[in-house]
C-alpha cells in the first residue's frame, strides 16, 4: 500500500473515477449472483443481498462523481497581490475496517471515497463475511485498481488493531461496535491519526396522537425487524403517546405475527437468520433477560416450519412492552429484531424520553403536525432525522453518520466524506 500510495495520487482523478465506474458496471452485472451469495453469507433476504449490492453500485458511481467537483477553494487575500487557496490532498494510506452486517455497501462507501480523493485502502472485514469482501476487492481489481491501491485483509479482530498501530497507516475508518470503536479511537488518538468512526444505535421512534397510525405501525416493524434487525439504524426504542398506545401496539402486533422467518432464499420469507450463532444467542439472551427485567412480552413471530432449516440461527422478532426505561434492552443495542416499547404523557416527555439514550444515531418522529416535526428536528439528538418514515437507510448523496456514542469525527457518506478522506494545506499565493 505504501508503495502505491504516491503513483495513486498522482493519478488523474479522472482514471480513479473511470475504474469506480467500471467496478460498478461489474457489480451491477453480477447482482444477482453476488445477492445470493450474500443471503448465503450473512442471511438477509435475496431482494435485500441483491438490493444492497446495486447500492453498492450505485455508492461507486456517485464517488466517481467527485472528478468533477472542486479539488479546493480560493478566498481573497487582505493584502495587494495575494490570492489563498486550499488545496485538498489525500491522506495517504488509508485502513478500512468494515463489518458484517452490510457486507458490500458500507465497503463501498468507505473504500470509493477514499480511493477518488487519491487515498490508497487497507481494508479488513468482518471475519463472518470474507466472499462479499473478495466480491467487492474483485470488481475493482477487473476494473483496473493497479496493484497494491486496495489490500484486502481477511482475518481475526486483532489484524484490526495491528493495522491501526502501523507505522505505514495514517487514518482509519471504522464501522462496528462501540466498544472497539472506542478502543480504536483512543489508539488512533495516541499516535495523532485521524479516525472515523460509525459505531452502535439504539434507535427510537417518537410516535405523537395526531400520527397516521397504519403507516407508523408498517415503518416500525420495517425498522426494527428487516434484516432481523441487524442494522446500526434499526429500529429498537418506541416511544408513543399514551393516547394511542394501544391502538400502535395492536397493529404493530398484528404486522410482526404475520412475519414469516426462514430461509432468505425463499421469497415467502420476510426475516432470514442471526447472521451467527453467537449473535443468535444474544438476541435470545436479551429478551430472556429483558422479560426478567419486568418486560412484557407482547407480540412475536412464529419460528419457521420447514424441513432442513430447524437448526439455522433463527430468532423470532419480538414487541416487548417496558414499565420504566431502566432496563437493558432499552439502553443497550440489542442487534435483533427487538422492539421496547414505552409510553409518554405529552411530546415533550415523550423528545426527553426518545434522548435518554447513550446513542444517537437515527430517529423517527411520526406527527401530522409540522410544528412536531421541527421539534424534533431542534431537539432530537440524532444524526439522521426520519419524519414520518422508518429509521434506517442512508443515501449516497448526503451526511450519514451519529452523534453521542454512535459515531465520532466527520460524517460518511454524499460530500461529507470528503472532510474525512482528505486534508488541506493553506497556499499564500503572491504574484
Ligand atoms: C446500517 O444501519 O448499518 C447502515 C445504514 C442503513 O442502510 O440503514
């Protein structure tokens, strides 16, 4: 990576562009291979394993975009014949540790901006999901990435730190828990190395009495169930207003009954499996442990019938009802489809109890009041703001990113990742 840092920068921003755009042709061409091969690795649903390599796709091609954007700004001088410019510059070697749950689209957006503003990337995946990584690490290679610009590290978690503590590396980007996230920072901030992180969520959605209650209900099970609720954005709090709570409770029940669980590879089913064993006996753990806590168990998936699949690592989406917000599943991340439920008195408790929350990744608010709406846009505590839709998903185009304990430094995504990708140096230009 060393070696190739400098060749890389001196590229044409035009050539890195071109093979992003060609990686993507790739990707979108074997779609429905690499999809399946992704529902076999992680365990979400064929539409979404398909779905998520064309946005991986789609992420290459915006950053391709970047070719044409500024490479700077210049301002005016206060003095005669001076003009100042900032000039961006890539950082150099650039790690890249991604994790399972999104195995080709957050790749993508971390490696495609890197490697457009000039960067060259040491990349490391989740260890569960090495054949998406070789997809992706594939398509830009036949798309014509010169030797020694990506490096694709397969391996245990401890390559990670190993990586982040090399001399030869200058930044790192990472998604994942906020447990190693923060282990990474304070590594990265010993030795004065800039450091992304996008790390845990324990998302809510604010549901007030004026709300269509049919389309929250449908947005909530979406967001707290798909991918058996192994996004950072999922949502797992819900906060309604007392007036209504009955009335979401019984057609969110009635949403999350109807889901099948299975097989990804049967378009029957809605909810695939825990990507491991060991994330399925967390999921159970935690709503053992939350029902011991004094949660109410109100609604839950049946467990799939089919032959041939009673050993894989289902779980059974779950609506739990809390007493209080003392309990565990309410303030730790789950990763499952876990939803914990409270109740608010008016909206202002129900703001206050939505950021009683270490994390702050994503939000719902769902209100038919436009006053609402801006309320939680004040005073929400999120870096991804959701009105009247579910909580997660992210476009390639703008900021993603949190705030609180789900994320530190500047934002992924749309020309946010430009701040982190590059560094600037300040030119005093005299004639
Ligand atoms: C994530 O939640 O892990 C990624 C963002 C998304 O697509 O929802």
């Amino acid at each position: 990576a060393a070696e190739a840092a400098g060749g890389w920068a001196r590229t044409p921003v035009k050539e890195r562009a071109a093979v992003l755009v060609r990686a993507a042709d790739i990707l979108d061409s074997h779609a429905d291979e690499f999809g399946a091969e992704l529902t076999r690795e992680e365990g979400k649903t064929l539409p979404e394993g398909i779905a998520e390599v064309r946005r991986a796709a789609e992420i290459l091609r915006f950053n391709a975009e970047e070719a044409h954007r500024p490479a700077g700004e210049m301002f005016h001088s206060p003095r005669r014949g001076e003009r100042i410019i900032v000039a961006r510059k890539p950082l150099g070697v650039v790690a890249a540790i991604t994790p399972w749950n999104f195995p080709i689209a957050i790749p993508a957006w971390k490696i495609a901006p890197a490697l457009v503003h000039g960067n060259v990337v040491v990349w490391k995946p989740a260890s569960l999901v090495p054949l998406l990584a070789f997809r992706l690490a594939q398509a830009l290679n036949d798309a014509g990435l010169p030797p020694g610009v990506l490096t694709l590290v397969i391996g245990p978690g401890r390559i990670g730190q190993a990586l982040v503590e090399h001399p030869g590396v200058h930044a790192l980007t990472f998604t994942g828990s906020t447990e190693i996230g923060t282990e990474l920072m304070k590594t990265c901030a010993a030795l004065r190395k800039p450091v992304q992180t996008e790390m845990g969520g324990k998302n809510a959605a604010v549901v007030l009495a004026d709300a269509d209650l049919d389309r929250a209900a449908r947005a909530i099970v979406s967001g707290a169930m798909v991918s058996t609720g192994q996004k950072c954005t999922a949502t797992s709090r819900l906060v309604v207003e007392r007036d209504v709570e009955d009335d979401l409770l019984d057609r969110i029940d009635a949403l999350v009954e109807a889901l099948q669980v299975g097989d990804g590879l049967d378009p029957a089913v809605a909810i695939g499996p825990a990507a491991s064993g060991s994330a399925q006996r967390d999921i159970t753990r935690a709503v053992k442990h939350a029902q011991a806590e004094g949660a109410t168990l109100r609604a839950q998936s049946a467990l799939p019938r089919i032959g041939g699949s009673e050993d894989g690592y289902f779980v059974r989406p779950c609506v739990l009802t809390l007493p209080d917000t003392r309990a565990a599943v309410w303030r730790e991340e789950v990763f499952g489809p876990v939803l914990a439920s409270v109740s608010a008195v008016d909206r202002d408790h129900a703001f206050a109890l939505a950021n009683d929350s270490d994390f702050g990744l994503s939000g719902s608010v769902f209100t038919s009041n436009l006053g609402a709406a801006l309320d939680a846009v004040s005073h929400f505590d999120v870096g991804v703001l959701h009105v009247n839709s579910e909580t997660t998903g992210a476009d390639p185009h703008v900021p993603f990113g949190g705030v609180k304990a789900s994320g530190y430094g500047p934002k992924e995504q749309g020309r946010a990742s430009r701040e982190f990708f590059t560094t600037t140096t300040t030119v005093y230009l005299a004639d």
